[in-house]
C-alpha cells in the first residue's frame, strides 16, 4: 500500500515528503491573529490583541534558530508527481476564505467592541498580519496557470488592497528583478523607509504602466472593462465600502490602517529578498537572466512552514511557476542569517539591519562593485568603507 507523501518515479527513485503535514503550520498566523480578538472577547483584557506580536516577532525567530536549517531537496525526478499533488495546491486554496473571514471577523469586533486607541490599532494591524499572509497567499496563486488559482489570488490580494500586485509582481519585478530600475529590488546602504517611499508608489505605478501597454498593443482603450489595474482597485473599493456601509464610519479608520499594514508585509519581504545583490548588465543594455545567487535565501524550518516556502526565494525566480513544495535549496546562495520573522525587526533598525547585511553583501560578491546594487548617494561612502573593487 502506497504511503501518503510517498513517491516514486519511473526510474524507481523513492522520495517522502517528510514536511508533507507540516505545512499546515501555515494556518499558525492567521489563527493566532484571530485568537486575540476572540481572547478579548472571553476576558477583557486589551493586552491580548498585542500578544501575536510577541508570538510572531519572538517565538518564531528563536523557533527558527533552535530548529535550524532544512537543505534537503526533493529529486529533480520526482517534481512533476509533487507539483500535479493536489494535497499542496488544497492548502493554500484554503487560505483565501480564512483570510477573508478573519478580515472581515476583526471588521466587525472594531465596530462592535468599545476598545481604547491602543485596542483599536492592535486589532488593525493583526487584520494587517493576515493580509500581509493573504499577501503571499496571492502570491503563490498568481504565479500558477490554472484560471481559478489566478482569480482566488485577486480576491485575496484585493483584501489587502493591493490587487494590483498580480500584475506588477509577475510581469514587472520577475524582469527586473535585481536591477537599478526595479522599485522592489532594495540598493545597498537604503533603508527600509527610504525603500518603501521608492517602492510602494513604484510598484503602482508600474502595474498601471504594464497593464495599458498590454492594452494598448490589443488595440484597446487603456480604460477598457478589461483592464486588470482597474478590476482589481473596483474590487477593493466594493469589500471597503460594504464594510462602511454595514459596520458604519467607525470602521473606515481600521480598513486604511489595516491595509497599509498590509503592504508594510509585503514591503518588508521584498526589501529583504534581494538587498545589495545586482545582475550583470550587458553593453545592448539587457540584463543577465535572474539566477540563484541574485535573491537572499533562508532554509530556517519554522518560518519556512509558515510561509509556504517564499524564503526559498532565489529557486523562485529561477523557475517562477514552480510551486512551494518544490523549491529546492543551492549551496553557496546569498543566505539570510534567520527567517523572514526575525530579520524584520532588524529591518526596522537600519543602523543594525546595515551592520548585519553589509558585510554580507561583501563577501557573497567577494567585494565586486559589479555585482551590488548601491544606493548613488552612499556610492563612494561604501565603496572606501568596504574597499570594492
């Protein structure tokens, strides 16, 4: 009898999946934002709503750090019976209600509850949590083929009101990716909120760009009924509005706070994912095609199952459509020294986010000015403290 997680190929090599049931470890963020209100809601103490920070920020950055790292990788073989596996794709399907639901739960607990300022923005920025998870949920859908994945990651991202994500993300920074021109590729000795002022209007603005391009070489009005840039803001609009319109004005406050939290998620991965690291650039002026080395790596087990394996970043955008289950591990990669949910906070210092990453963008580029992407006006200011060449 064949063992679920069992899988064999035609050559006779045998792989098991052994984080096979781990991945539900993925509902942990969305249930434990949850959690708060409904804590509150059985003893009254506002304190609770703050605790998934503690959760998140805390106990996964040192579970990552006792677990260790995961480099096992399944054979090159065996990939097509894990990826046409309908146990993987049934996960993360089940994420878009429960980010929805949750959305929608901590909505209505805002309007219904009376919660002090400290009360309210804790609920806000746990709604923020779940969308920023809804965020990466979307994210994982939107690079599959299949028209119904394609639509549930419209739905979750517009939650976060960042719909139009799906087109920016896998049309614009999959081909710049690691590049001066590319607003969700951080330069070395930029901040994070030097970064997210560069990248959120950036990335925006690029979505809209791309889509009347696409529109426009149909021979459609860039204001067509077709233009997903559109779709995707009508979307947000129709969920926010009905939220104002059911749960009153009370509610407006939470859905902005929510929403830029949201993106704050998102923005604090992408500027993680590729700080520092640059493609060569030939002299016709096109770029050399995204490889391994150009993203930060993490292989930290916890954060990983938590998050469908997104810190597995560089095989992503060597092989975009491959799923999460299936991304593989490269030695010698730019690697991140703990998951995502330990290096934000560091993030949030730039002064220790640059004492722990310059040095490591040095030596992974063994001090090759051409392979980092600097911020022009630290240029030479880096270049003397870390004598490139």
């Amino acid at each position: 009898m064949k063992t679920l997680g069992t899988f064999t190929a035609h050559d006779g090599t045998s792989y098991t999946d052994k984080k096979r049931y781990f991945w539900l470890f993925s509902l942990l963020l969305p249930s434990i934002a949850a959690a708060g209100p409904l804590l509150f809601m059985a003893f009254n103490h506002e304190s609770i709503l703050w605790f998934f920070f503690l959760f998140s920020y805390g106990f996964f950055p040192i579970m990552d750090h006792v677990m260790g790292e995961d480099t096992s990788n399944p054979p090159e073989v065996i990939i097509p019976q894990l990826e046409a596996d309908p146990f993987y794709r049934r996960i993360t399907i089940l994420h878009v209600p429960v980010v929805i639901v949750i959305f929608i739960f901590c909505g209505w607990f805002v309007g219904s509850y009376e919660l002090s300022w400290s009360g309210y923005l804790a609920t806000a920025l746990l709604a923020g949590n779940v969308g920023g998870h809804g965020l990466n949920i979307g994210h994982e859908l939107g690079h599959k083929k299949n028209k119904f994945d394609r639509k549930l990651a419209k739905l979750v991202l517009a939650v976060a009101a960042y719909g139009h994500f799906f087109i920016e993300h896998n049309q614009g920074h999959h081909k710049h990716v690691a590049t001066a021109e590319d607003p969700a590729s951080s330069k070395m000795g930029e901040s994070i909120y030097l970064f997210a002022i560069r990248e959120l209007p950036g990335a925006i603005l690029r979505a809209y760009q791309l889509e009347k391009r696409r529109l426009n070489k149909l021979g459609k009005s860039t204001y067509s009924f077709e233009n997903e840039f559109f779709q995707s803001t009508l979307l947000s609009f129709t969920i926010y509005a009905s939220l104002a319109v059911w749960l009153g004005s009370g509610v407006i406050p939470y859905l902005f706070i929510s929403a830029f939290w949201s993106m704050w998620q998102l923005t604090s991965a992408n500027y993680i994912e590729h700080y520092g690291l640059l493609r060569k650039k030939f002299p016709n002026g096109k770029y050399e095609r995204p490889q391994p080395h150009h993203s930060w790596n993490s292989n930290h087990v916890f954060s990983n199952w938590a998050l469908f394996h997104l810190q597995r970043h560089s095989d992503h955008h060597a092989n975009a459509t491959r799923s999460y289950q299936s991304l593989r591990h490269f030695n010698g990669l730019p690697t991140l020294p703990n998951g995502y949910f330990g290096m934000y906070p560091i993030a949030y210092i730039p002064w220790l986010w640059f004492k722990v990453m310059d040095k490591r963008i040095v030596n992974i580029t063994d001090h090759d000015i051409t392979k980092i992407n600097m911020l022009p006006t630290k240029r030479e200011q880096l270049i003397a403290k870390y004598k490139l060449i």
